[in-house]
C-alpha cells in the first residue's frame, strides 16, 4: 500500500458552510426532489433512507438566528449568511466493500454515530441525515445549523485542530461497526511519505469539469483491457486445471498462469478502485458546480436587490434636501420626513446622509437668520417712519407759532382791541411751547432706543460658512 496515495480501506468525513440558496439546493439533492443529475441511478433511489430529515432553508434560518441572539450583538442576522454546514460521510475503493457487508440496520447505526460525533465536535446539533445508495458509492449526507451552541458561527469557531480529530472518531467509529476501515492519509502524511505537493493539491471545479471525462473514460477503457485480460488468463487456468493429470511442463506453465491472473486481478481491482475514485469525484464536482451556481444566482440577486434599494434611497434622500427636511436634531441625530424610505440604503449612503443632514441645517439656520435680518429692516423702517412723522408735526407747530410770535414781538398795542389781540397771541404761544417740547423729545428718545438697540444686534455670519459636505 502506497503511503504517498489516499487509503482505500479509509472512511472519511468532509464538511462546508452553505448559504440559504446553496442550502435550499443540497437539501433537494439530498432528498432526491426534482431532476436529479445522470449520476443518480433512478432504479436504486428506493435504497436511499432518510434517517432523519434535513429542516427547510427557512427553519434552518429560524434556528441559526435563536443561537445568535443568545449572545450580545450590534447587528442582526444578514440576509446572505451561511445558515447550514453541511458533510458527507465516504469510504474508500476497499472500505466500500467491507461497509457494504452490514446490513442496512448496522449501516444507519454507523452513520448516526458518526454524525453525532461530528456534531459534538462541532458544538452544534445534528438536523439532517440522509443516505444515498443511488450513485456509483454508498454515502450520507449530514446537516448541522451554522451556528454552534453558544451562538458563534461554526466558520469562526471551527478550528483545523477539530476536524482533524473528526477524522479520528470517523476511523475509531467505522472501524468498530465494520473491522477493516481505517483512518485517511492527512495531506502532510502523504507528503512527508514522498508525494509532491501537486498530487495532494484538490482540483478546481474548472479543472476537474475539463479533465474528468476524459479520464474517466480513459480508466473505464483500462479496466475494460484489464477485465478482458483477467478473463483470458483464468480462462487458460482454467483449462491446465481441467486436466486430469499435467506434464512437467504444464504444472510449471499453471504456476506462471496463476501468477500471472494474481498479478492481472491485482491491476483489475487497481483500475477499478481509480475508475470509482474519478466517478466519486465527478460526482463531487457536480455537486460543487451546483452550489456555485446557485451561490451566483443569489449573489446575482441580492446585488440586484441592494442596487436597486440604493437607487430608491438616493432619489428619497435628493428629495428630502430639496423640501429642507432632512435636517438634525437638538441632540444631533438626524431627521427627515420619509426615513423609512431611506432605511434601506443604510449604511452605504450614510455619509451622504450625513453631510445631507448637515447641508440641511445649515441651510434651515440661514434662512432663519435672513428673517432676522427681513424683521429688523422693517422695525427700522417703522421707527424711521414714526420720527418723520413727529418732525412733520414739530415742523407744523413751528410754523404755525413763528407769526404769533413775529407779532408779539413787532406788534404795537397802543389801543385797546390790539393789546387784547396781543394779550391772546401770548397766551397761544405758551400755550403751543409744551406741545413742540414734548415733541422733541420723545424724538430725541426714539431716536436715542433705535441707536442702542442698532449697536446691540451683533453681525450675523454668513450661513453658508457652516455648510459641511
């Protein structure tokens, strides 16, 4: 046994995190709904057994998401996590045959004592478990939530150091319920044993999509030549062995013979042990296009999806800046009129929200500054108003008094009508004096407010200046 390939007497256990849409698409794999690829043999999917059934995308999301909430976190579930992990359980060429001779009683047992070992190892539960018997090896397929007991992702919280224990408990498992199967060859085992590294390297989906078929039908074309070489070697054994009694000669020619059908079963059994490792791959490789399509399909989707919520959001917050309404609070937080309309263009236009809530308040505190300064103006021209009006009248007053006084003052009362006219032209002007008194000052006093409150009012900044972008 060639310690530089993989073990043919090995079971094995591999695992992958999967989003909703890859999940939804294992899950109907797994149980065999709709078309199924040219691999699966329709005539044997009576032989699959679904051990325990794997939960729906949605309720698979339902779990993950009580698991999470049970820690302390800033942010909820996002759409496109991974909400499953999901494994195969597989066995090498010869661990094949040796699991094949339980019966389907032992076999399940085997499966689900491994899968809840794998689950263990993981922190997690086991939801899902599926065997397949319809393909080219028999397997099962395992589904756990993606997040672990205490509410981690398995991504974060999956160390190698245990997935390299769950090969161990799979060799200690398979090994007790069908003595024979062994352990896998790590990666480093087989290149310290003299393998390069390329021959350890697994190949892209792209790489095995171009190579595959031609080797698999290269290997099934050797097996076939060794098949036919088998049969033509045990065929002349067969006839030496017919024989009732053998020279010399043909006891030696049997030994070769002998020899030689040992030696072309042995390149027989080789041939098909790589014929049935290229179909497990091809099988492997499908099962991988698969998910990565459907994983580009809802890639596809949800960019679509946030595209066009950027789109809306975008016109929703042009709208608000237009109207004045996005705006900040007195505690600083911004406000806007529509904000459920922008929520979902959160928080990759933040900044612009930002800045727009900013250009929005500067723009409420300009406008609210140039009525300061509208009102002022008015109050000032009202004042200027009132004092022309009160100097109209001081000047009316005057001129109505100038000629009384002209006659006091010119006047000559030398008879007894002129001296009562002077008498009552006196009485007018001292009369007429407190009024244009009074006049001047309250002038003088309206005027004198209308300074000091001019020289009170301090410049108001241009609101421009506050404007953050």
């Amino acid at each position: 046994m060639e310690e530089t390939k993989s073990n043919p007497r090995a079971a094995s256990v591999r695992v992958l995190s999967k989003k909703a849409s890859a999940y939804k698409g294992q899950r109907v794999h797994d149980l065999r709904h709709g078309k199924q690829p040219d691999y699966v043999n329709g005539d044997l999917t009576h032989l699959n057994r679904t051990l325990i059934e794997p939960p729906t995308p949605a309720a698979m999301t339902k779990i993950c998401a009580a698991r999470r909430n049970s820690r302390e976190t800033k942010r909820a579930m996002k759409s496109g996590t991974n909400i499953a992990f999901v494994g195969i359980i597989t066995f090498g060429a010869e661990a094949q045959a040796l699991f094949r001779e339980l019966d389907e009683t032992a076999q399940d047992a085997a499966y689900l004592e491994v899968a809840q070992a794998v689950a263990d190892r993981l922190n997690t539960t086991l939801e899902g478990l599926v065997v397949h018997n319809d393909e080219s090896a028999p397997h099962a397929h395992m589904t756990f939530p993606a997040y672990d007991l205490d509410g981690q992702p398995l991504t974060k919280s999956v160390k190698r150091s245990a997935l390299l224990k769950i090969q161990d408990d799979v060799a200690e498992i398979m090994g007790r319920h069908a003595p024979g199967i062994e352990r896998g060859r790590s990666r480093e085992a087989r290149i310290k044993a003299g393998a390069s590294v390329v021959e350890t390297i697994n190949r892209s989906v792209r790489e095995l999509h171009a190579d595959l078929p031609a080797e698999i039908e290269t290997k099934r074309r050797e097996l076939a030549e060794a098949s036919a070489r088998v049969d033509e070697m045990r065929g002349r054994v067969e006839g030496l062995e017919a024989k009732a009694e053998l020279t010399d000669k043909e006891a030696k020619r049997l030994e070769t013979y002998r020899q030689r059908l040992a030696d072309r079963i042995e390149a027989e059994e080789s041939a098909k042990a790589e014929a049935e490792r290229l179909t497990a791959l091809e099988v492997l490789r499908a099962e991988e296009a698969r998910t990565i399509a459907a994983q580009a399909e809802e890639d596809a989707r949800r960019i679509s999806e946030k595209t066009g919520a950027l789109l809306t959001a975008s016109a929703a917050m042009v709208a608000e800046l237009n109207a004045g309404t996005l705006r900040r609070t007195e505690t600083g937080k911004v406000m806007a009129q529509n904000p459920s309309a922008m929520r979902p263009g959160l928080p990759d236009l933040n900044a612009f929200l930002q800045s727009g809530a900013d250009a929005g308040e500067a723009r409420h505190r300009a406008e609210a500054e140039a009525q300061k300064k509208r009102e002022k103006a008015d109050a000032d021209l009202r004042t200027a108003k009132t004092l022309l009006d009160d100097f109209k009248a001081y000047y009316q007053a005057i001129r109505s008094t100038i000629p009384k006084i002209r006659a006091i003052l010119t006047q000559d009362a030398s008879t007894a009508a002129e001296k009562s006219k002077a008498k009552t032209d006196r009485r007018e002007v001292v009369k007429t004096a407190p009024f244009i008194r009074k006049i001047v000052k309250d002038a003088e006093k309206r005027f004198e407010s209308a300074s000091a409150t001019k020289q009170s009012v301090p410049e108001t900044p241009d609101a421009s200046d506050d404007l953050t972008m």
